[in-house]
C-alpha cells in the first residue's frame, strides 16, 4: 500500500489511481486526503507531487483563500492582513466598512478598525 506500506494480500480489494500511474495502489481506507484524512475511494481526488487531495484542499495548494468569505481568490489583486489573505473588499472597518486594504488600521480586540473610527469610537479623550 502506498500510504501504509504494508504489503497487498492476495484478494483484498485495493484501490488504483489512475493519475499517481501503474505502481501504486491503496488499501480502501488507505485512500485518503493527505490534509484533512477525508477518504476518497468515492470521491473526486487530486494527485500532486506525489499526495492525494480532496477538492477543498487541492484547491488551497493552487490558490489563497479568504478569510472572510471562506472562498478562493482567483483575482491577481488581494491582501495579506493579520496573516491572512483577503479579497480586497473583506479586508474592511468592524465599525464602518470601509475598506482597509493599503491603508493604515489600528486592532481593537482582534478586529481592525480604520484610522477615523478608532478615534471616534475607542480612542481615550
């Protein structure tokens, strides 16, 4: 078995992928995402670099996701805040929404907050 390494007995049923090529095979339960341990003999899997994948975390090893949405980032232009990556419009004010991306923000409790706000809202006068 590719995953465990224990030897194949004669008549277990093993699971062969087609993309990882003709010398590997897996015990059913072998046949798993190399994140998250999902097993993937039902599924659609994704072979890279000599791992298997489920969609979701292929799809993570091609392209950032949001942290605000959840979603891939496919455009060219996003932002890398409090180490996470954005689109542009997530990346926004707790209090007012605006958009935060290339400006300056201060964090009040784990949440960031444009310039004006904070002196609105949380600055001591």
């Amino acid at each position: 078995c590719y995953h465990c390494k224990l030897n194949m007995k004669e008549g277990d049923p093993a699971v062969y992928a087609e993309r990882a090529g003709y010398d590997k095979l897996w015990h059913p339960s072998c046949f798993i995402c190399c994140t998250c341990g999902e097993l993937l003999v039902d599924m659609i899997y994704f072979w890279k670099n000599g791992n298997l994948y489920c969609g979701r975390h292929y799809c993570d090893s091609e392209r950032p996701r949001c942290a605000g949405c959840d979603e891939l980032i496919f455009s060219n232009e996003y932002t890398l805040a409090e180490g996470q990556n954005w689109h542009l419009k997530h990346f926004c004010c707790f209090d007012c929404d605006c958009v935060l991306a290339g400006i300056t923000y201060i964090t009040v409790n784990d949440k960031p907050v444009c310039k004006s706000c904070y002196m609105k809202n949380h600055a001591a006068v």
